[in-house]
C-alpha cells in the first residue's frame, strides 16, 4: 500500500489481515500519540510506554472497531491508558518538564532564544494544570484537533471541550503572568498585549 492510502482502506486492510497497512497507520500517528502522552506525564518513559500500549490495544481490537476516524480512536486509547498511569502514580511526585536554560540578562536574547525560553515557560505551566485541562489544551492548541475530534477522543460534549478549554487558556495565562521571566518573554515576543474590558483570553501557540 501506498503513503497516500486513506485511513479508512488501511484499517480496512489491516482488519482482513494486512500488517503492513497496520504499520503505515502506527508510522502515521505514533508521533501525534507520543507527543500527547509525553505532556501529560512529563515522564519520556511513560510516554514510550502508552504509545506502545496504545497502538497493541488498537491492533489486538481492530476488530471491534466501527468509526471512521482512526487517529481520535487511537488518541482516546492513548489518553486513556495515560489516566490510569497518572491516576497509579497519583502519590509520588510529578518531576515537571525540565525547563531550557534561560539566556544570561546582561545579554539581548536572540529571537531564537526568546522562542526557546518561551517554549520552556508553556511547558512548565501546561505542566501545572489537571489532567482533563491539559489534555484539551494539547489536542485544541497544540496539536491542532477540531472541536468534534477533540471530543470524540475525550468522549465529552462539544460544548465542555470549548468551556474546559477556555479555563485552562486562562489559567495557563494566569501562570504564565505570575512568573516574571515568562511575562518578560511574552512582552518581547509581542504575545502579551494590553487587554480591553471584556477581552477574551487567548495563548500563544505551542509546537
């Protein structure tokens, strides 16, 4: 089977026994799936470990498998395989994401460094907020999901994808504000601008 084969006829092939079509879907979204679960458990391990989890849970269940997105199927598995991890490890400390080093402040930070150090503050405050926050966050704005997909994969209302995810946008902005160095970053980098009475809160996208 080629790249371009559509999801739908790979899982169609992959549930008559094809296993390569099974691996083209795993290369497609393994990326995606580490990415989620590496910011939900801040723990690179772990991450490697709900991917693979994941992708042998979908395999071993293509055969119950009646919807016509594969990635949200495989996303939701993902998830929910890394709420079990938090909710197991829920009493020993989370080790947050290691932060990048922050530039030397006698020295005017490159462009290139203001996105690293940026980069870093989002992180440690996506780090901070719950789980059920998080996760919209990094499905809506880091990984670019519609609303629909999103709620597919957390199995809730369109609706409380749009409200949970206006609560941590701003959370995460409270966050970031009470930290001075991410505030800095912000106001260099133009991200931070002077809000009207009744402005809505919006985030700098993340990568």
């Amino acid at each position: 089977m080629g790249t371009e084969d559509s999801d739908a006829s790979l899982v169609a092939a992959a549930q008559a026994g094809d296993h390569a079509a099974f691996a083209t879907l795993v290369r497609r979204y393994q990326g995606v799936v580490f990415a989620v679960a590496l910011r939900l458990l801040g723990d690179r391990d772990a991450a490697e470990d709900i991917v693979q989890e994941a992708f042998v849970r979908a395999y071993f269940g293509l055969d119950r498998f009646r919807g016509t997105n594969f990635r949200a199927w495989v996303l939701r598995i993902a998830h929910n395989a890394a709420l079990d991890h938090l909710r197991a490890a829920r009493r020993h400390p989370r080790v947050p994401l290691e932060r990048a080093p922050e530039p030397a402040r006698d020295v005017e930070a490159s462009p290139g460094v203001e996105h690293t150090g940026l980069q870093a503050a989002l992180e440690a405050a996506l780090a901070l907020l719950p789980p059920d926050q998080r996760a919209v966050v990094l499905l809506v704005d880091v990984e670019g999901l519609p609303y629909d997909e999103v709620a597919e994969v957390l199995e809730i209302p369109v609706g409380t994808v749009k409200s949970r995810l206006a609560r941590a946008r701003v959370r995460l902005r409270q966050l970031l504000e009470a930290d001075p160095r991410a505030r800095e970053l912000l106001e260099l980098s133009g991200r931070l601008p002077q809000r009207e009475p009744g402005a809505s809160d919006s985030m700098p996208p993340m990568e």
